[in-house]
C-alpha cells in the first residue's frame, strides 16, 4: 500500500472515532453527579433527637453576595468552627413548633449568639466570606487596647492623616491621647484614628500583624485584616460567625464598652480646635437593652453590623453581613427581639468557641501565661453562686451554672468561659478564680 493511502486511512479512522465519540456524548458516573449536588445542612449538635421534632430552614443566599468575598488556599472558611451545622450557606434555625418564626431581614450573612454561653441561637451563611467594613475597628480596638494606656500618647503620621475619608482630622506631627483615639474610633468610625492606633504598636505592619493574631487567638480564623480601619483591600474579609467571636471578646473588657458606649465626647484636633462626636450607633439610645456595637458600610461590603444588648442578666450578640443599607439595625433589632423571646427555648444550632490555651497580651505589653489548669484547679474550690444569674454582666462572660473551668472545649453542652480575660473586674469569686489563673496556686 501506498503512503498516499496508508494516510487517507489513518486520516479516515480519526474522522470515525470523533463522530462516534460526538454521538454518544460525554458520560458522567452517577456517584461523580450525586457529588456536585449541594448537600442538605444535618441537624446536629447538643441534643439532637433527644427533644421534641424541631424544623430547619435552609435557603440560598442571594446570587453572588457569598461569592463576592475572595476565597483560596489560604483563605477558605474554617466551616467546622463552631459545630457541623454552622457550615451550611443558609439559614439555620431550630425552633420549637408554634414559636415565633426567626424574621426575615436583608442581609447575607448573621449571626445571633448568648454571651454568656456561647450558644448560637440561629445564623444565615455564619462562616461565609464577606468585606468587613468598619466592624472591623472592633477587632482593632480589642488588639490595642490591653497595649496603650489611656494617657499614651500616640503620634499622628502622614499615613493615618491620609486617610480617606479621615473622619477626625488628625494632624501630622501631633500626638494625640490614646484614650482620645480610643473614642473617636468606636464613636464616629475614625478612619485615621484605626491607623494612628496600630502605628503605635511600633509599626503598621506590627498592628496588623498583632490584629490578625489576635484573631487567630480568638479562633476567628476566617479573618484576614489587612487595614485597620476596615476600608476596601483586596482580600480582607470577615464572617459573621468570627465577627461574633470578637464582639465576645469585647465584651469581656471594660474600657471597651466604655468608649463604645459613650454618646457624645470631644476630640482636640489642636490646641485650640476641638471637635464634637455623637455615637452613630442609635442601638444605644433607641433599644431597650442595647449597650453597645459597631456599624460599618462600604460600597462593596454594603452594610455590616455588630450590635450588642442586655435583658434580665441575658447578652446577646448580634453580627450581620452584606445588608441592604440603612435596614442594619433595625434588622438587629428585629433579630435580638427574637432572640431574648428565644434564649432557653431554641435548641442552639452551635457555640461559640473559646480563645486559644496560651499566653496573650495583656494590660500594657505585659504577659499571661497559660492558666488553664490553675483555673480549672480554682473551679474545685470556687463554683458559680447560684444567685449570680449572668456574671457577664460583670465583665465575665462565663456559662451559667457552670464551674470556673475552661480547657478550651465544650462540656455539658456548652463552652464556658475564659480564663484569659485582661480585666480582673468581677464579683469577688470571680476576681479569686482570676488571681489563681494569672499567678498560679499561691
């Protein structure tokens, strides 16, 4: 045979197979198939299949608000955190038949938890990625604040100066109160006063690096902050289940609700240029309970929200996400209603979980060490009195009717508290139980 016809009939076979091929079409396993389905969040947790049916609801957040945030190897949600069911995109409730239904509010992302016990009394999408806003402030106030005095004094640079929007107006070259600074960036969402502040760690870098390990710390490991002041950078972004996490932590330190909830103060520009600051944060004067939080809107991000309120020795916490602006605390009202109505009757769909065993920083630059098991030797002599409904209201933010105990798990069904807290505030058993943690027996 010839080549001429050696290469007709090569040329000829090809043709063949890619018709047969295109006929027939590509075929997919069924087992391949069944896995690109989206898989139905489980009810799982404390209590499951132990109580009366409960119902959950799961639905779709809207088309692209999860996919917004950037996602990779390096930044992919710890969806375990917290317990299985809190990895679903949804909604998850578990509400008793008959009860008052979780309202409906326009936001990507929530979350809704008791301090005190950490219980997760309901979410949407809690460990989806999202752009934080200026809720992020909060993180870098818990990280600062144990390190600055009040009386401080922290040199503004041309950085924090320019700043866009700046808010304050910080001037280069002046040095400014830390406590000052403190305010202005929980009250009015200074932008350069967030700069300021971790430029007083030593360096931007520095602040930032102390940020994000202070996230991490907390477990907050869906964090990546690359600005302290929350402003639009390419790969930061937050979930409202951490989000939740840091306002726990805030919670736990005094001089953070009080510059957080502080309604109107002065700030000296200069010597003879002072301005006045109104809290933004209406939850404070217009909610009954409400003792604090921190509100945040970008383009991007849309509104975030962090709000926090007090009912008969109960704390909820409440994180929301990518919300239609404007609707943010009215939606955490609508959502803290439900969630005092709630607390003790709703099967809890996770925890939140506690800081990390270790040393952290504490007031000033100075170091705690690991206390755990001190802590937990204290818990055999000093057990929570009976009539101390809610210590977190103290500053202490334990589980109630639980021993002083904390190994970083959950017991009974619930996490406790945390024995690394920077304010030795408290009623007197607490402040003994502290003692022993911080400096060992003896």
């Amino acid at each position: 045979m010839s080549a001429i016809a050696i290469t007709v009939a090569v040329v000829a076979t090809v043709i063949a197979l890619v018709l047969i091929e295109s006929s027939t079409g590509s075929q997919i396993p069924a087992h391949a198939a069944a896995a690109g389905k989206p898989a139905k969040p489980r009810l799982s947790g404390p209590g499951h299949g132990r109580s009366a049916p409960t119902r959950s609801r799961s639905v779709r957040p809207r088309s692209g608000r999860s996919g917004s945030a950037p996602r990779g190897p390096a930044n992919v949600p710890n969806r375990d955190v917290g317990g299985r069911l809190l990895a679903s995109s949804g909604i998850i409730v578990r509400d008793p038949p008959g009860s008052p239904p979780l309202p409906s509010v326009p936001a990507s992302a929530y979350v809704i938890a008791t301090a005190g016990t950490g219980q997760v009394l309901a979410a949407k999408d809690p460990h989806g990625l999202y752009p934080p806003a200026s809720t992020l402030k909060v993180l870098t106030a818990i990280t600062m604040l144990p390190r600055l005095r009040p009386d401080t004094m922290v040199l503004a640079t041309r950085l924090a100066a320019s700043v866009e929007p700046n808010i304050i107006g910080v001037i280069p070259g002046h040095k400014y109160r830390a406590a000052d600074l403190f305010r202005a960036l929980l009250m009015v969402s200074a932008n350069d006063a967030a700069v300021s502040l971790v430029q007083a760690s030593g360096s931007f870098a520095k602040g930032m690096r102390l940020m994000n390990a202070e996230a991490h710390h907390l477990q907050a490991y869906d964090v990546v902050a690359k600005v302290p002041n929350g402003l639009p950078a390419a790969g930061q972004v937050v979930s409202a289940y951490d989000e939740a996490l840091i306002a726990r932590r805030a919670l736990r330190m005094p001089s953070f609700m009080r510059y957080d909830s502080t309604l109107t103060a002065t700030f000296p520009i200069s010597r003879h240029n002072q301005v006045t600051m109104t809290n933004q944060n209406s939850l404070l004067t217009q909610y009954r309970g409400g003792i604090g939080g921190k509100i945040g809107w970008t383009i991007r991000a849309e509104a975030t929200y962090i709000g926090l309120a007090r009912r008969h020795g109960v704390t909820l916490i409440v994180t929301i996400l990518h919300a239609t602006p404007l609707t943010e605390i009215t939606s955490a009202e609508k959502l803290l209603n439900w969630g005092f109505a709630m607390d003790g009757k709703v099967r809890p769909v996770g925890v939140l979980v506690p800081p990390l065993p270790g040393s952290v920083t504490t007031a000033y630059g100075g170091r705690a060490r690991a206390a755990t098991g001190h802590l937990a030797a204290a818990a055999t002599r000093l057990v929570r009195p009976a009539a101390d409904a809610d210590a977190n209201s103290a500053g202490a933010g334990l589980g109630r009717d639980l021993m002083i105990a904390n190994t970083g798990t959950a017991y009974d069904g619930r996490v406790g508290g945390d024995p690394y807290s920077y304010s030795l505030t408290g009623p007197a058993w607490l402040r003994r139980a502290r003692l022993v943690a911080r400096q060992g027996p003896g």
